[in-house]
C-alpha cells in the first residue's frame, strides 16, 4: 500500500510536462505583456507629450495676439483722444470765429444801416427844400 500512495503522490507531485502549464512559461507571458504595455504607455507618453507641446504653442500665440490686440486698442483709444480734443479745439476754433465776424458784420450792418438813415434824411431835406422851391416858382 505504502508503493501504491507513493506512487500516486509522486505523479501528482511532479510538473507536468506541457509546456502550457508550466510555470516558466507562465512567467514568459507576463513578462511579454509587461512588456507591450510598457511599449504601450511609452507611446502614449510620447503622444502626450507632443500633444501637451502643441498646447503650449498654442496657448503662447494666442498671449502673443492677445498681447497684439491690447497695444492696438490702446493705440486707438490715444488716437480717439487725439481726434475729440482736435476736435473740440476745432469747434471752439470755429465758433470763435463766426461769433467774431458775425459781431464785424453785425457792426458793419448796423453802420451801413446808420449811414442810409442819414442819407435818406438829407435826401428827404433836399427833396423837401426842391419841393418849396419849386412851389415859390409856380406859385
């Protein structure tokens, strides 16, 4: 009886033969899976890190035309300024001057107006004093 258990035990016992099973081979295929996804994660490394460069690029042009963009809004805003403050001088400027040559051609008016009051007052004298005497010769 002892041989027959021995026996059984030591087939039971030994390794088996295919290589399937074996644990050698076992160690083989974890090892070439370790392996491909270490390949795997590199390239997906690689992948990220172009990605993640292309982003910064990216995200360095756009700052740059930000940056772009705020200088020429701020050079219109100075232009804006510049063109109202020309242009309220060029108003008062202009106002300026219609007041002053309406005032001269106000006084001129007035003058010219005086001047015509007189001249129609002695032209009525004379006419009034042509008149008389006209009168004095036919009457």
């Amino acid at each position: 009886m002892w041989l027959l258990l021995s026996l059984i035990v030591f087939t039971c016992a030994r390794e088996p033969s295919s290589p399937i099973c074996s644990r050698y081979d076992y160690e083989e295929r974890l090892l070439e899976r370790v392996l491909r996804n270490e390949l795997a994660l590199e390239t997906t490394l690689n992948d990220i890190l172009k990605t993640n460069a292309k982003v910064i690029d990216a995200l360095k042009l756009l700052e740059d035309g930000k940056e772009k963009v705020e200088s020429t809004l701020a050079d219109m805003e100075k232009k804006q300024i510049d063109i109202e403050s020309r242009l309220a001088g060029f108003i008062s400027d202009s106002t300026h001057v219609m007041k002053s040559t309406l005032d001269a051609t106000v006084v001129a008016l007035v003058e010219t107006s005086s001047e015509i009051k007189e001249n129609a007052s002695v032209t009525k004298q004379q006419l009034v004093y042509e008149v008389r005497v006209l009168k004095g010769k036919f009457s």
